[in-house]
C-alpha cells in the first residue's frame, strides 16, 4: 500500500531498514569520514543529509529493468498500475543520479542510458568483477551424465525468473530431445514457487537453492547457458562461470557489457532454438567446450579481475577528498 500511494517505489520501500538508517546516521555522528561509496539508488535514503561527498555506483538502470517484466510479463489491463512504479523508479534514479557528487555506471551501455536521462552529469564506468584466483582455486569436476547450469544467481531479480522460465519451457526440451542424457541444473537463491512447478514437470531438471560454495557449482557442470532477455548491468554468473573455466553460452543482452567475441570465449545467440543448438555443439564437442572455456577465464583474469578494478577506485578517492579539502 505504501508503493501505491506514497512517493517511493516498492524497490526502495521492501529495501528501507530503519534499523541501518539509524546504524548510519550513529556512525556518522561518532566518526569522521572523508567520503561514502554508495552501490544501487536505493540505499541513498539511508544517508540522510551527509556533509562529506558521495559517490554512487549503479549496478543496473532499475526502472528499465521493471519496464521489461512489466511489458512482458504483467496482464495488459494492470499494465497502466505497475506503470506508476515505473515511473516512481525513474524519477528517484534521477533525483539521486543528480544528488551524488560523483556518479557512476558499471557498463558502457549504461552509462549511455542515465546521459540520456541527466544529460548534464558526469558518468564515469567502475566495471564489475570476480576474484579470478578464487573462482580458479578448485580443480574442475565434471560429471557423467552432462550437467547444463543455469546459476549460481538470486531469483529475487527479475531477469533471473524470466531467463529459467525460457530454458525450461522452451530450450531445454530442445536439447533433451537430441541429448537425452544430459541434465539441467538451476542452482540458486529463493527459487520462486512457479520455477518449482514447472521443474516438476521433468525428471531431469534439478533444483538447488542453497549452495554453500558457488564454485562446487561451476566445477560440476559441462556448460552454462544463460538465455537472458532483460537488459542493465552485468552479470556476476557469467564472470564467475568463464572464471573457472566453464563455457558459457547466452543472448547478445546477457553478455552485454562485456565485450565477449561469439565462438572466441563465448557462444552467443538470442533465440531459444539457437541458443539450444549452441549448447549442443558443446556438448558435443568437449574439445571446442574446453577451448572456450580456457578462452573465457583468460579473458575474464584480464579485463574483470578485482585487483586491476580496485586500482580505478584510487584516484577517484583520492581527486573527490582534494576537491573536499579545497572548499
């Protein structure tokens, strides 16, 4: 009810902790501090009035991503009410976006997206990235029969649902009928009720909500495939699956981002027909499956490893607490 008649969307309201807004304010009062690093939009309410500078990084332009579900997934006559939350996302980015004393996006595309919409800010690109030495650690295991991924990942997104909804209604009967032994594995959290239904629907397709190590994940599988449709940000599973050296196979929007080369360290295709045939050349291909692969955790150790990312936090820091000390 607050969604619908007050000011804030439902995205900031279930993510409003009065217990962290005091927890902060608390901290702020005790402490001083140079600047505040803030990640998503929506924590902003948080900080209240703040008297050192703030930088925000936005993991992904949210009111898009609610436009998506609600053009494709919500009735056309409710259409017009989730609307209005759209529309409350929209203008809250804004007003924050324009708030923070530096802003910042974690893809080109993005970035792209929010000049359209503040067009007088500066937006700079602080990419994300995985511990390539920890995703790299365990030893890969594969398992017989084949084990298609889709995970480790948290079904509290929006995409996530959409993109195992397409896999398992209209890729993975595709690909069970050329490779009846092979499996399909969705591992991830707070696995929604209608997924569950839908899996019950096969006996091949396995369900794991809660893993302890995401990579026991990874090593276990022979293939990712991540058919996403919803746009923004970029996405961790698909670093960390290429980090350990796991082929993966996804649309041209779930590999947005990244600038990945299909058939080099990636399978890329957009239909459920070809993205199934892309998984079957894997399978059938353990050569060219191990090439991409190795292909995939070269590229993601050299352009999306934490040590080299960390480094582009430095001067930002160190150029925002100057112009501080300046006034």
């Amino acid at each position: 009810m607050l969604s619908v008649f007050g000011p804030f969307p439902l995205l900031v309201i279930r993510n409003q902790s009065l217990e962290e807004k005091d927890a902060i304010r608390k901290e702020l009062k005790q402490e001083k501090y140079d600047l505040i690093h803030a990640e998503t939009f929506y924590v902003m309410p948080h900080l209240g009035k703040v008297s050192c500078p703030t930088i925000l990084v936005e993991q992904t332009i949210w009111h898009d991503v609610y436009k998506h579900y609600v053009d494709n997934e919500v009735p056309f006559l409710l259409r017009p009410f989730y609307m209005q939350d759209v529309l409350k996302i929209k203008f809250w980015e804004k007003y924050y976006w324009n708030k923070a004393d530096r802003l910042f996006a974690v893809s080109d595309e993005d970035r792209l997206a929010m000049l359209s919409l503040i067009p007088k800010k500066k937006v700079g690109i602080i990419p994300n990235g995985v511990d390539s030495k920890y995703f790299a650690e365990k030893k890969v295991e594969r398992r017989i029969p084949p084990r298609i991924l889709y995970g480790v990942t948290n079904f509290e997104w929006l995409q996530n649902q959409e993109a195992t909804q397409v896999l398992i209604k209209e890729i993975w009967p595709l690909i069970r009928n050329r490779y009846p032994s092979a499996r399909l594995w969705i591992v991830g959290r707070k696995i929604p009720n209608n997924i569950k239904e839908m899996a019950k629907e096969f006996d091949d397709i396995e369900l794991t909500e809660n893993i302890s190590d995401a990579r026991d994940a990874y090593r276990k599988a022979s293939i990712m495939v991540a058919p996403i449709k919803g746009m923004g940000g970029t996405r961790l599973k698909i670093l960390e699956a290429m980090a350990t050296g796991l082929p993966v196979v996804s649309t041209s929007i779930g590999v947005a981002g990244l600038n990945l080369n299909d058939g080099e360290n990636v399978f890329i295709a957009d239909s459920p027909k070809d993205l199934a045939e892309k998984a079957l050349i894997l399978l059938n291909n353990e050569r060219l499956a191990e090439k991409i692969g190795s292909e995939g955790k070269e590229y993601v150790r050299n352009h999306f490893d934490w040590e080299s990312i960390v480094k582009l936090h430095d001067p930002i820091y160190e150029n925002l607490v100057k112009k501080q000390w300046k006034k």
